[in-house]
C-alpha cells in the first residue's frame, strides 16, 4: 500500500465511525501522526514498513511528503470524505491482509482519540523526531527501535 493509500483508509475508517458516533473528522495534522503511528507499529511488530515512502522530521512533528501534497490545501481544517470509486479497492486490500488491517485497527483505536495538537506534542516528545534533523528523513530503524523499545510490548 502506498502512504496515500493508508492515509484514505485512515480517512474513511473515521467516517464509518462517524457515520454511528460522536467522532470529530480528522484535519492533516492528525492524519500525519496516525501515518507516523502505523509506520512504527508495523515496523515494530512486523519487521516491515506498511508504506514505503520516507517520513520527514517537520516543524509540527512526522509527514509524509506525498500526503502532505495530497491534503495541504484543507489547512488546519477537518478533510471532508467524499467517496471515490477507488475507496472500497482501498478497504478490500486492507481487509484482505490481516497484518495491515490489524496494525491500521490498533493505530485508529489507541492513537485516533486524541486530538492531532496532542498526537504533534506526542511526536515532539519521542526520539525518532527529536534526534533527526528539521527536515530530513527518520530513519525506519529508528522508528522501528524506538517503536519496538518504547511503544509495543515486544517478545521475540
């Protein structure tokens, strides 16, 4: 899956909550962290990233690039879901793969409560964003170390 992939998943799994709860939308800069979140978990749990495209250390914490282009023009307001053809592809590839779909639940519910102001504070507190350079790449290994030592209750 490709980061702009998971980003809609992210997306439309909140507007499904949405559509049977009191869940706000999500804005850009949430959407950021739950990308950065999912990356460490997976990478933490499965040894593999859920998308290839680089994080970058940004002023108000992990962005994907991509995503970034994708969504930069709803500012700090809640990206509005508008159902495309290519939505249930989306949905379908992430149920078929129980891997993803587990990493992306666990990330939705244990990180998708907070508000995104909260998830940047989170991200600047962790080692990943504060030991790489405004701007440059994290590193998946330091993602993944820092997830694996820090985050997920591991056993080999």
């Amino acid at each position: 899956m490709t980061a702009k992939e998971v980003a809609r998943w992210f997306l439309l799994r909140n507007d499904i909550e949405a559509d049977f709860g009191d869940t706000d939308l999500i804005t850009h800069l949430k959407l950021q962290k739950l990308l950065y979140y999912a990356q460490g978990i997976a990478l933490a749990v499965f040894g593999k990233p859920i998308f290839d495209e680089d994080i970058l250390a940004w002023k108000h914490g992990p962005v994907v690039l991509s995503v970034y282009e994708e969504y930069k023009e709803c500012g700090s307001d809640p990206i509005e879901v508008i159902r495309t053809e290519d939505d249930d592809r989306i949905l379908e590839a992430m149920e078929a793969d129980e891997s993803n779909r587990n990493v992306l639940e666990a990330t939705f519910t244990n990180y998708g409560k907070y508000s995104a102001w909260h998830l940047r504070n989170m991200t600047h507190d962790e080692r990943p964003w504060k030991e790489t350079a405004l701007n440059d790449v994290i590193s998946k290994e330091l993602i993944k170390k820092f997830f694996r030592d820090e985050v997920i209750e591991y056993e080999d």
